[in-house]
C-alpha cells in the first residue's frame, strides 16, 4: 500500500488533520491518499 499522509490515531486530533489534508488537497487539486 502507497499513502501520501499517515495519520496514527482516531480521536478527535486525528480526524480534524484527516479532513483538514483533505480540503486542503481539493483547494489545490491534487488527489491525496489518508
């Protein structure tokens, strides 16, 4: 498996990173694997 961002753990920290490298991918359009 190939991932562009690991993000150890589920709480709420590792959520709100998730979602917050995900948007900033959209913005610039680029595809992003979490």
């Amino acid at each position: 498996m190939e991932f562009d961002v690991v993000i150890v753990g589920a709480g709420p920290a590792g959520l709100s990173a998730a979602c917050r490298f995900m948007q900033m991918a959209n913005e610039q359009e680029q595809e992003l694997t979490v």
